[in-house]
C-alpha cells in the first residue's frame, strides 16, 4: 500500500530539443509531486528555469486549464511555456483536448509508479535515457512503461532501463558535465550479488578496496559501490592532452585501473569450478596478474611496449619468481579444499620450472600479450571520454563519446577477464566506477568513494581508508 510520504531520488536524462538536454540527477521529489517534477514545473536550485522564484505549479490547475484554449491562455506566462514544453502547442480545441489526455497517460503512469513503490519512505526512480526520438513519442512510452522494485532496491520501468550498464552510468556522468548543477549529487551508486566470488579470491580485491577486516573465510554475499558528490566535475577537470599534468595524473588512474584489472581477473577466473579446470587459462591469468602494471612509474608510458621483444622477455623473466609464489599458493589452497588433482596440476613437479615454462610459453603465444593489449586500450578509453565529455558540445557528442566507451569496455574487457559465458553484467560500470575514484585522487578533489561488502551471515563491511590509497599486499593471491 502506498503513502504519500515517500520521497523519490529522480535519475531522468532526456533530449527534448536539438541541443537541448534536460536532466533530473538525484533530484529529490515528494510524492505528491511527481507528475510536476516529470513535467518540468519544479524549480531546480542553482538552475536557470522558466519556474520563478517563490512560485510553484499545481497539478488540479494544469488540469482544470486543459478544458479549453481560453483557459490555459489565462495562467502564468511562464506556466503556459512549460505546458507548451511538455505538450506541445495549446491553441486550439484539438491541441488541448489531446493534451488532456496525455495528462491522463502521465497520471496513470505516476500512479504505477507510487504503487509499485509501495508505503517505502524513500527510493531510487530510474527513468530510461530519452533521445529525441523517445520525446517525440513519449506519451506512448509512458503508456507502455510498467514499473518493479529491482534486486539492488531501486525502482526502474522495464524498457531497456538499466541502471547498472555502463551506458547509463556513463551517460549521467556526462550529462552532468553538459548541464552542470554543482549544488547537486550525480547519485552513482549500485549494488549487484556477489555469491559466486570465493575466498581468498574476495578478500584479495577487499584488500584492493582498503577493506582489512573481512574475515579470511566469510561469504560474500552483495558489493555496494558508491561515489559521492559530482563525478562529472571529476572527469571536467581531468587534464587533457598536452597539458603539464596529463601524463603523471593519467598514470595514477591507469595504475589503480591495472590493479583492480588484475584481481578481478584472479577473481572471476578461479572462484568457479569451470576457471579452475582450465588449467591453460588459468596459468596465463596467473601470468597476467604477475607482469606488474607498467604505469607504476609515472615518469614512463602507461603501459607494455608489447611489440618490443627485448623488453617483453625482460619482463616476463622479472615475474616469473612472482608466478613461482602465486602458483605455490594456489596449491596450498587448493591442497586445502581438497582438489589434489588440480593442485598437482598447476603446480607440476617443481614450482620454480613450472613458473619458468609458462612464462616462457606466454611470451611466445598471444593470451597473455592481448590481455596487455586490451588493458592499455581500456585505459585510452577512458582518457577519449575524458575529452568527449569536456568538449562535447551537443547532447549527440555526450551519446557518441558514451557510445564509444561502452563499445570499448565491450570489446577489449572480456580479453582481459575470460569468463566462459560472458561476463556479469556489472563488471564494466564497477570498473568504470574504479576510475572514477581513482581521477577522484589524482586530479586532488575530495575521495569520496566507497566499497561496502555484505557477508552471507548479514555482516558489512566498509573501507576504512580511501580506495585510491591502496597498498601491494606480499602475497600472489592478492596481486
């Protein structure tokens, strides 16, 4: 059962014009005031808008003025442009009458809404990107739209509305930098099931995380990611080519990108039984996470020259005595859980000839030089939609700077994280997300990124220092 007091965090972005953008990001709304909030009849703080100051809408007087012409005619100026902007021209008897109407679609479509939401004092309303083509027929749209309470507790339509794509994430962030409300959060926040990642393999990104006392053996059951604040003013002011600090501060945000790169592929490769019984792939991860990330010195490029031989064998050679560690530890753990086989396996006769023949044999093959490949292109992924998103001009420019990122993250991040059957569909906007924090760091704005792990025995977990400031742990496990 509903209640009027429930308030509703709006995430709406939606093109109603040529190169006009309209957004509510986080903006909170009353329940008793949706219908005005859709319609654009709120007053925004720190927003130049047609609602002046001190006065307000009412929705029984937009409704009365919808029976004819001359009605809607005697109403505020200013209301009468946005009733215009919402639904079109209101001159004659056809144009108000099919405006009543729609009135109608958009009143029953809140009331699915507020019912779906239920007697919840608070909630998170995801509304789907709406480009120009969508506004052109939103009525139909809104007619459509049915509305459900998500895993992650938010409440979205279900039309292609997903809150935890990267498509969506990015497209807020990017909106915010084309029509910017620094008085106002950009709610990045999601939180996705994270029963199929085992130990060590989730303490090892915990650790990442700066989260030091999960338990060496507790389930995990849910990640909660959380970027406070303006992420689109952290990606603003990110420096851009040619400029003094581009390289030192690109090099922070594609070590921390590397890191989490490398333990996410640990994790996803060997917290399932099917990773573990690939045993090829499985050394080549394990080959993957011992290269260390090439941005650790700033002074140098971001990442492998992988077309230099030289230097390829040089450092395959340098980390094969961290392969030897972390294939010894795998064996331990595995010797533990009772897979004796498969310890055997990846540990061969002598750990140290094992670890020297699978890096000798990566250096020859192509896995591990396309893993590299692929972590430097998700890198200079990040930095092109750095630009877009400062540059863009137009919301089309934000849609195809977002396109363009997405269709990267698509392509070049199952080369690093080969998961058979495809990845889970949060992975790109947590790494996304991972960036974000790490700009966050780098450019010297305030950290406000968070990580919280909820453990199967409903205890939580929360980082108790900066994710940017993470520190190697000794152990190959958690490289």
């Amino acid at each position: 059962m509903h209640t009027h007091d429930t308030v509703f965090q709006l995430c709406w972005l939606r093109e109603t014009a040529a190169g006009h953008l309209e957004t509510d990001l986080g903006s909170a709304v009353p329940s008793q005031h949706l219908e005005l909030a859709l319609m654009g009849f709120l007053p925004k703080p720190g927003e130049d808008n047609a609602v002046p100051a001190g006065q307000s809408a009412d929705l029984d007087t937009v409704s009365r003025a919808l029976i004819a012409p001359e009605l809607v005619q005697a109403l505020p100026k200013w209301l009468i442009w946005r009733m215009q902007a919402f639904f079109g021209p209101l001159h004659n008897e056809e144009k108000v009458d099919t405006a009543s109407r729609q009135l109608g679609v958009l009143r029953a479509m809140c009331a699915r809404i507020r019912t779906a939401a239920g007697s919840r004092p608070w909630i998170e309303l995801h509304l789907p990107y709406f480009s120009r083509r969508d506004w052109n027929r939103r009525f139909e749209l809104f007619d459509s739209m049915s509305f459900a309470i998500a895993p992650q507790g938010w409440l979205q339509a279900d039309i292609d509305c997903d809150p935890l794509s990267l498509r969506e994430t990015a497209m807020r962030v990017a909106a915010g930098v084309f029509h910017p409300r620094a008085d106002e959060e950009i709610p990045m926040r999601f939180r996705y099931d994270a029963t199929t990642l085992q130990q060590p393999w989730a303490g090892a990104l915990a650790s990442r995380w700066g989260i030091r006392n999960l338990p060496e053996h507790a389930p995990v059951s849910a990640v909660t990611y959380r970027v406070q604040g303006n992420p689109a003013e952290v990606w603003r002011k990110a420096p851009r080519l040619h400029h003094g600090r581009h390289h030192q501060t690109w090099a922070r945000v594609a070590l921390q990108v590397q890191w989490i790169l490398r333990r996410w592929a640990m994790a996803l490769q060997f917290s399932n039984a099917e990773g573990l019984a690939d045993i090829e792939t499985g050394l080549q991860t394990m080959m993957f996470q011992a290269l260390r990330p090439w941005a650790e010195n700033e002074r140098s490029e971001l990442s492998y020259d992988v077309l230099n031989e030289f230097f390829m064998a040089q450092q395959f050679k340098r980390a094969a005595n961290r392969l030897r560690i972390a294939i010894e530890e795998l064996h331990s753990h595995l010797t533990r859980a009772g897979e004796l086989e498969l310890a055997k396996a990846y540990r061969g006769q002598n750990p140290a000839v094992q670890a020297t023949r699978v890096a000798d044999r990566c250096l020859r093959g192509k896995a591990v030089r396309g893993m590299l490949v692929a972590e430097a292109a998700i890198v200079n992924a990040l930095m092109r939609f750095s630009q877009d998103v400062r540059e863009g001009q137009s919301p089309k420019d934000l849609r195809d700077g977002v396109e363009t990122l997405a269709k990267s993250f698509d392509e070049y991040l199952p080369r690093i994280l080969r998961v058979k059957g495809g990845l889970p569909p949060y992975m790109a906007t947590a790494i996304f997300m991972e960036a974000t924090a790490a700009m966050q760091a780098a450019i010297g704005a305030a950290p406000t990124a968070t990580v919280q792990i909820d453990t199967t025995d409903e205890r939580t977990y929360a980082n108790r220092g900066l994710m940017t400031q993470w520190e190697e742990d000794s152990t190959g496990l958690a490289a």
